[in-house]
C-alpha cells in the first residue's frame, strides 16, 4: 500500500516546535472506492457501527480536516461544516453527541450557535475552540452551557483527552437511559435506580409480589427508599388505579395514631368536633403503607391485629362495624423477629406482616449504583433548577464510591444537589462536604463490592490512590508498587484521566 504522511500540526496551525503527529493516508484505488462507498450510507447506518458522533465547525476547511483526521477512528464519527448555519442543518439531520465549534466565525458565531444547540438539542455537548484574546467569551460559552473550551492553537492531545470525557460521560448517560428502559419495560418502577445484584434481587422480588394480594414487609435503613418500593409495588399491582396512602407509625402518640388510622366519631374525645374517616377507610381497595411499624405500641398492634385477620374495625368512640378491603405494606429499619424475641412486637400480628420480605441493601454496600444514582439525580436537578447537568470529575466519583453514607441514598441526593448548585460546569471534591473526599484519607481503605472483578477492583484502586495523592502520579505508583509507564498504561486501559 502506498501511504503519504501529513503533519497534523501544519494543518492546525500549532506550533513547530511540538512534537509532530501523522495520519496515515492509503492512496490505492481500493481505499478511495471504500471511501465513496462509505459517503453514501446513511449516518443512521453508520451510527451501528460508530458510536460516537463528532460535529467540527470552523471556517477554516485545514482546521475542520485536520481536525476530523486527528478524531476519526473505528468508534468515532466526525462530520463538519464551514459555518454555524450549515451546522445547524446537519444537527437537525443527524444524530451527533458533540460540537467542536471555533468561536469567532462570520454569519453565525460559536457563542450564537451555542445559544441556537442548547435551545433545539440540549444533549448535545458543545466545546468552544477560542483564540486567547477571546477567552472572557469562552468563559461566557460556559456560563451558556458548553462543557469545555480550548485555546488555539490546538493542543491535539489536550483536545482527545477533552472528547474522551464527553465520550465516557455520554457513556454513562446511554448506559442509565438503557438501564431505565430495560428496567420500565420489566417493572415500570419510577425513580428507583440500581444495577447491583442486591437491587436486581429487588426488583424481581417486587415484580412477584406486586401483582398478589399478600402483605409486604420492606426492611431498610433510614433513606434507602422504603416507600419508594411500597409505592412501586402498587403502581404494579391490581390496586393500581385505587388510593397509596401512607403513615409514619413512629411520628404520632398512640391516641392521635389510632384516630389517624381508624379514624373518630364526633365528641369521641376533646378537640373532636366532626366525625373524620381514617386512613384505612381513605385506602380502601388500595394500599396502606405503615412506615416505622416497629414503634407502634402493643395496645395499638392488638387493633391492626384485628383489621388484618379479619377486615374490620371501628372508629374511635364509635360502635359501627367498617369493613375495608387494604393491602398492607409495612416499613421499618429495625429487625421484627428480634423485636418478637424481646416481648416488643406480637408474633401473630408479625407473621401477618411478613407474607413477603423484601430486604433493601444500604447505599455502602452497592458503590456500582452510584454512578447511576448520580447521573439520574443530577438530571432531576437540572429539570428542576433550569441549568446545564455539569460534568463530574472522576475523583468526585471515587470519593462518592468510597464513603460509608449512613444517611444512604436520600444523603446523597442532598449531597448532589448541593453540588449541583455551588458548581459551574464541573462537581470537583470542593464542592463535596469535608468528611466524605476526607474519608479516603481518614480510612485509608477503598471499599468494594463482592462482586466485582479483578478489572474493577484494579481500576477502583488506581481511582482511589489518585484521589488520595491530589493527582500527583508519580506519588500514585510509588504509594502502588508500579512504575510510572505501568500506571500511565493502567490509566489509558481504563479510561482514567
């Protein structure tokens, strides 16, 4: 084959002194038949094989080729256009992930185009290339929504590096819309995150149940999303179209909690001025949900007792019989049999109780969700709050993986959205509060799941010991046993920056 050799950084414009980069050009007939060939399949097509799409826009046609031959690879398409009309058009034709856009531009300027992307196909991540007498722009690029931006000349490693963030953070993001898709298909479950054996056990365990009438009891820490499966079980369940009401047992005194579920006659004690329906004649022919059952006293459990076996109850002060049909689902995050053991909780109403059992697993023991669980929340904020979803530095990650969280997942949504709030563009370990990116450094220990492979295992580690030495590598493979070029090859192996 007869090849030539073009030095990237002629086309680019960069300096000579930098180390000069090739492109390997095939000039054979065969290759330019391929290559016409190629232009006429439809992107869609080459979508199944590409699975990244690059859209460079610069006025300069030695940019906007250099810069598709320096990006271009088996997994990566780049298409490009001369101006950010053309752009526009070719966004609106085709599915791409990320725009490279140089900033100043005639008819339609990267900050205008910015501004036109994020307005029609806000997914789409947008970098800004800038010269350095228009970096307060770029700085307003970000404050617009770019991900990133880029002095000119070009640095091409600098600009891979950058692209392949976007690349593992666009990943991510397909990974959980899959993940979402695969798992409504199978359970409809709304805003219940997890990939985790523990959690797919879960999940299989609510598709059995939910379509049953049988009685659920959920045990979970405080924050692992108790109600979130008790809700989950009836939007999948026959009750579906029927009320979800729900009682924190552990918040009310005995009197109010009996008035509150069994509900009171008028005069039935001072204060009661009206008759009031509780909440088991509110949920009738839907479910109850029972949230902290273990603090319930037993004169209390002796009445639900009776409403389980046998339907029926009457209101306080009152001498009506009610009858309901209600599913229960109860909550609590300390162990009934234990409490049955200790004289605290009846057996027969705690057998009542546990037809089903369904154990959710604290946040500490399932660290692969936590990407997940981050990506998704930082969504929800972004609807909420109106800005751009920022990127994650992967030490954020790995700090985030490595703590104990013992306020489980609704800790770490408060965490996120705080981030999310005091970040712009990027979450980094200032934005985390002091005792979780410390917690690597206090324990001295990374924390893994059982189930992960050696792969995992080694790339966690790496992650961790990085974090740990500030980024400093030549720090990492002396505090791992490796040497430099072993750990610069790690780091390439498994995506890390």
């Amino acid at each position: 084959m007869c090849v030539c050799r073009w030095r990237v950084h002629r086309l680019l414009g960069t300096s000579t002194s930098s180390a000069p980069s090739f492109v390997i050009l095939a000039k054979n007939a065969s290759r330019q038949k391929l290559l016409r060939f190629l232009e006429r399949i439809p992107l869609s097509k080459k979508r199944s094989i590409r699975n990244f799409t690059i859209l460079v826009v610069d006025d300069e046609k030695n940019t906007r080729e250099g810069l598709r031959w320096a990006l271009e690879n088996s997994d990566t398409y780049v298409l490009t256009a001369s101006n950010g009309i053309e752009a526009l058009e070719l966004l609106r034709e085709h599915p791409v992930d990320l725009v490279i856009t140089d900033l100043r531009m005639p008819e339609l300027d990267g900050l205008e185009l910015l501004r036109r992307i994020k307005a029609e196909r806000p997914e789409v991540s947008v970098i800004i290339l800038t010269g350095h007498g228009t970096v307060e722009n770029a700085v307003d690029a970000m404050k617009e929504g770019a991900v990133d931006y880029l002095l000119k000349p070009v640095n091409l490693d600098e600009l891979q590096m950058r692209v392949e963030r976007v690349r593992q953070q666009k990943s991510l993001e397909r990974e959980n819309l899959d993940l979402r898709e695969r798992v409504d298909q199978l359970y409809a479950f709304e805003n219940i995150v997890g990939r985790s054996p523990a959690m797919l056990e879960v999940f299989e365990k609510v598709r059995l149940v939910a379509p049953t009438r049988a009685n659920v009891l959920i045990y979970g820490e405080s924050g692992t999303g108790k109600e979130l499966i008790a809700n989950a079980i009836h939007q999948n369940s026959p009750r579906r179209n029927k009320p979800f009401v729900k009682v924190n047992c552990g918040a009310l005194p005995l009197t109010l909690l009996e008035s509150e579920l069994f509900g009171h006659e008028k005069g039935a004690f001072t204060g009661a001025i009206n008759t009031r329906r509780g909440r088991f004649e509110l949920a009738d022919g839907g479910t109850l949900f029972l949230d902290e059952i273990s603090e319930t006293a037993p004169e209390f459990q002796v009445k639900l007792l009776r409403v389980l076996q046998e339907g029926e109850f009457e209101r306080v002060g009152g001498t009506q019989t009610i009858k309901v049909d209600v599913r229960i689902i109860a909550a609590t995050n300390k162990r009934l049999d234990e409490l049955v053991r200790q004289g605290k909780f009846r057996e027969d109403l705690y057998y009542r109780l546990k037809v089903v059992e369904i154990d959710l697993p604290p946040l500490r023991e399932r660290p692969e969700d936590i990407p997940l669980l981050v990506e998704y929340f930082l969504e929800e904020f972004s609807r909420y709050y109106g800005k751009p979803k920022p990127r994650v530095h992967p030490a954020v990650l790995t700090a985030l993986q490595n703590y104990h969280w013992p306020g489980n997942v609704r800790q770490l949504r408060n965490v996120l959205e705080g981030a999310f709030v005091m970040a712009a563009g990027e979450i980094t370990l200032k934005h985390l509060p002091p005792e979780i990116h410390s917690e690597q450094s206090k324990d001295n220990y990374v924390r893994l799941p059982l189930t992960s492979s050696l792969e995992d295992a080694e790339r966690l580690l790496i992650q961790a010991a990085l974090t740990y030495n500030q980024g400093n590598r030549a720090k990492t493979a002396r505090q791992l046993g490796i040497g430099r070029k072993t750990l610069y090859r790690k780091m390439t192996q498994y995506g890390i920056e």
